[in-house]
C-alpha cells in the first residue's frame, strides 16, 4: 500500500486502487486544503496578494473564484483587522468583497463572523472526487473528442456560454497563465462543436472545469460523452483522480456527474458583502 498524495492523506492505493479512507477532522482540512490549491492552480486570477494566510485573489471582476478572499492557511493577526484590510483592498477596485469559504477555513467562526458582518451566502457548490482506477471507462477516446488549441477553444466556449467583450479578454488571459498540463477539449459533431470543456492536470489529479454544451444540443449525452472523454484522456496520461466543482442547484449536471460516479468530498460557498 502506498499514499498517493502527502496532501490528501487518507487517499491510499491497494491493488492499484484508490480508496478515501474515513477521515479525522485534521486529515479531512488536509484534504480539502489540497483540492483547493489545485483548484486555484488550475483557475489562475491575474493577479494575487497573500496577507497572513489568506489569498486574494484578482481578475477584473470574471467569476467569485477568481475575485476572492481564499482563507486557507493559520494566520497571525485577528480576523477582524484582516476583514477590514481585504475590504479596502477590494473597494479600492470596485470590487464586491467575496470570501470562499469551507469547512476547513482560518480561522475557525470566520463564516459566522462575516454573517454578523452583513456578508450573504451564494452559490453554494459541491466538490467531488473520482477515483478514475475505479471508473468505467473506455480504452479509446470518443471519435467525436477534439482537442482544439486555445485560441479556437475559448470562442466555442464564449459562443456557448455567452461571454463577451471585456470578459471575453479576461477569460482569455486566464486561460493563458495555466501553468499545468491543460487539455482544451471539444466535441464535433457533423463538422460543428456542440461542447467543450477544459481539463487540468497536475499531480495525477485531473480538474474539471468549463464544462458547456451547445443550448440546441443539451439533454442529448453530450456533457456526458465529453465528461468521460476528458476522464480517458487523463488516465491514459497517468491520472488516478478526477475533480470538479458543481453548484447545488444545478439538478442536471449533478445527475450527470453521479451517474459518472462522483462523490461529495466537500463543499464550498462564498460570503459577499455587496456595499460600497
């Protein structure tokens, strides 16, 4: 038997299977704090400012993950004095201030402080793992499964998820400072991509992200083709997990990642204080 990850420390690996072990509280904050480093690796901002422990993240507004207050590491200083810092920093940039918050951030009552703050709960989300050793997949990758480059990736993306102008460029200049190996990948059907998503792989872990199918073309299998396309892709690449980050209420793709065989690990959801 051997550990598969330091970080994830109860993934262990038996007969060339990954098994999650049940877990201490420390061991599960391990776990999660790995997930989310990955996480951010895998979705850069532009820039990042680390303040006690905590990081901030920027990225002109695209997306909470890329414009927040990660609270991941012990800090020094309270968290009120840090509270107050982060929200000039981000009201200097006409930013909402956003915290992501997990049951593993520091310090321990940082949710129920930024509530009694006027901070409202969003988008709460479901992070899953894959133990692709155990999943059903097919040796040869869809016929379908295109990998495109990054520049005709991304405009399929925006046309499918409807990005435009200044985001478009941010989104673009994301995608560009991934720093792991990245798969842009698609699905072309009579000579037209109906879906794509965007792979990251790093340590034998694969991420999951931006996954989108065509609006004419859903409820057809195709997230799901590609979903499993990009799962065999990886684990010809040597991949032992699979990861990605679902919001609660999106009933479809939650269906559609279980019947995959994703499992709840952990979740996520970020506090945001809208006031100027």
């Amino acid at each position: 038997m051997k550990i598969v990850s330091d970080s994830l420390a109860k993934v262990t690996e038996e007969n060339g299977s990954i098994t999650l072990k049940k877990q201490s509280s420390f061991e599960k904050n391990s776990m999660i704090l790995a997930v989310e480093e990955l996480s951010i690796n895998a979705w850069p901002a532009l820039q990042t400012v680390l303040i006690d422990g905590w990081v901030l993240r920027f990225a002109n507004g695209f997306s909470k993950r890329a414009n927040s207050i990660n609270p991941l590491y012990p800090s020094k200083r309270t968290a009120t004095e840090k509270i107050a810092a982060c929200e000039k920093i981000y009201r200097d940039r006409d930013l909402p201030v956003v915290f992501k918050m997990t049951n593993a951030a520091y310090p321990e009552g940082l949710d129920s402080l930024l509530a009694e703050r006027g901070y409202q709960t969003e988008s709460a989300t479901s992070v899953q793992l894959l133990d692709l050793n155990n999943c059903d997949l097919s040796s040869e990758l869809d016929t379908a499964f295109t990998p495109l480059t990054l520049d005709a990736w991304q405009s399929d993306f925006c046309r499918m998820n409807g990005i435009e102008g200044k985001n478009q460029t941010t989104h673009r200049l994301m995608l560009q400072s991934i720093i792991p190996a990245a798969c842009f990948a698609s699905l072309r059907v009579e000579d037209r991509i109906i879906a794509c998503g965007l792979g990251i792989l790093q340590g034998g872990f694969l991420g999951l992200f931006d996954i989108v199918t065509s609006p004419d073309c859903r409820r057809r299998g195709y997230g799901e083709r590609l979903v499993r396309s990009l799962l065999s892709w990886a684990k010809h690449q040597g991949a032992h997990t699979a990861y990605l980050q679902v919001m609660l209420n999106n009933a479809p793709s939650l269906r559609l990642y279980a019947r995959i065989g994703f499992q709840e690990t952990y979740q996520y959801w970020y506090r945001v204080n809208h006031s100027p």
